[in-house]
C-alpha cells in the first residue's frame, strides 16, 4: 500500500489570524504523528504564514491553483515558480468548482500539470461527474476521459489524482465506500495501462463530503490512498481526527 496522503482543502477560507490558530492548534493534536502525509492548501494570501507555521514540522503545503506560465501578463494569476518559493509541495489542479465556475477545460489542466511537474511541484488533479452524467451511466467514461485528457503528455511521477464526485462536494452527500472504490479502481486501472507499473505508485484520494466520522470506511478500501478534505478541514480538532485514523492504515512508506 501507498503511504496515505491527506490534503487539507480551505477552499477560500480562513483569516491570517484564523490560519495562525489553526496550525498552531493542529501541531498539538498531531505530535508525535507519522506514517501520514499530511497537506494544508490554504489560500494564496496565507500561504507565506502557513509555511512560517508549519516550520520544521512534517506538514506539507499546498496551493489550490496555478497558472501554467512562468511570469509575465497574467493579471490576477500566481505562477508555479512563485509556489516554489513558498516551499509549496503540491497544486491542486482540475478542481471541480474552477471547472464550472472559471470554465477551467481539460486542455487548460494539462498545461498546468505538464508545467507542475517539469518544476517538480506535485500535481493534485481533481476529477468527478456530476449527478446528471452519473444518473445517465456515464459517470465512469466521463471520469476516464478527465484522466486522459489532463494528463496528456504527462509523466505519472510526480502525481496525485483525488477522485471528487460533484454531487458530493459540500453537499453532506458523500459517496458510499463502493461508490468511491469502484471509480478508483477503474482509474487505477486507466493509470496503469498508460504508465505501466508507475500508474500503481500514483497515490489516488478520495474527497467530497468526507469527515471523521466516514473517513476510517474509505480508506479501508484498498483503492483510496488518502482524501482531499474541504469543510471538515477547516476545524482543527476534526482534521487531525481524520489524519488520526488514516495512520491506523498499514502502509509501506515510499
Ligand atoms: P467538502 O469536503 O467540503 O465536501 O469539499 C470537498 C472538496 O471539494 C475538496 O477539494
């Protein structure tokens, strides 16, 4: 098994002050933690405190977007370079609430990915079908094609892929362990028949509507590496119950 991997999603929440408490708090709970990875993706404007914060600790940082460009007139945008410096370890990528609200394609994605990786900062592609292409039985094929598409001329190293179910997104609704395994499956599936065996060391999660209190059913499945975490992530006692129950997995560290 893979080493789990849980990402802390703030989404755009959290003040310098809120951001401060939280980590300071969450170091507490999480003393003496391992055989976790354990990311916090705030926005931009804490990303520079949150790293202050975070200090000699094993927490990664992550950002919640980039532009796939180094620099230039971009007005508005953050480049990969610029994530670097802010010692970020990871972008999440294809998020489905830039997808429908920035019109973000899978074309847009790919750049991303392919300019994530040549700078060596992991890629957190988010796939997931909405309800309606899920009623129509083509949840599976629609998720495949993200899959490719926005991994087109992508290496499979360095990777995370987070399975997010639309209709699971801040809904409350999250999708049952089954639900959730058998669309990892099939990624894992897709992954090595395009990498070979670098498509089985790819960590996939599984994020939407995800808790302490549901958190221990996914990852007992064998195809959830981890999840991608938005509301319940923004109070720290939830969130370290969530990355409490994710070291109970056995796992190999990579
Ligand atoms: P919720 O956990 O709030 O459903 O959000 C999931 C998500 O979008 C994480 O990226």
């Amino acid at each position: 098994m893979l080493r789990p991997l849980i990402m802390g999603n703030w989404k755009m929440n959290g003040t310098l002050a809120e951001g401060r408490a939280f980590v300071r708090q969450l170091c507490t709970l999480l003393e003496g933690s391992s055989n976790v990875d354990v990311c916090l993706c705030p926005p931009f404007t804490l990303l520079q405190e949150i790293r202050d914060q975070i200090g000699l600790t094993a927490i990664f940082l992550g950002a919640q977007n980039v532009h796939h460009a180094d620099k230039g007139a971009f007005t508005g945008e953050v480049s990969i370079p610029m994530l670097q410096e802010l010692d970020c370890t990871y972008v999440i990528l294809g998020h489905s609430e830039r997808r429908s609200y920035v019109g973000e394609t899978d074309a847009m994605i790919a750049r991303k990915i392919l300019a994530a990786q040549s700078w060596g900062i992991t890629p957190v592609l988010c796939v997931g079908e909405s309800l309606e292409v899920r009623d129509n039985g083509e949840g599976e094929r629609h998720v495949l094609a993200q899959v490719r598409n926005c991994l087109d001329g992508a290496q499979a190293e360095p990777l995370v892929i987070a399975y997010e179910p639309i209709w699971a997104i801040g809904t409350g609704r999250a999708a049952s362990t089954a639900q959730a395994a058998q669309m990892l499956k099939a990624i894992r599936e897709a992954l090595v028949s395009m990498y070979k065996d670098a498509g089985a060391s790819v960590r996939l999660l599984y994020g939407g509507s995800v808790t302490a209190a549901n958190i221990s059913e996914y990852l007992a499945s064998e195809y959830a590496n981890g999840a991608l975490v938005g509301g319940a992530s923004l109070q720290a006692e939830e969130f370290a119950s969530i990355v409490r129950q994710a070291e109970t997995v056995p796992c190999i560290t990579k």
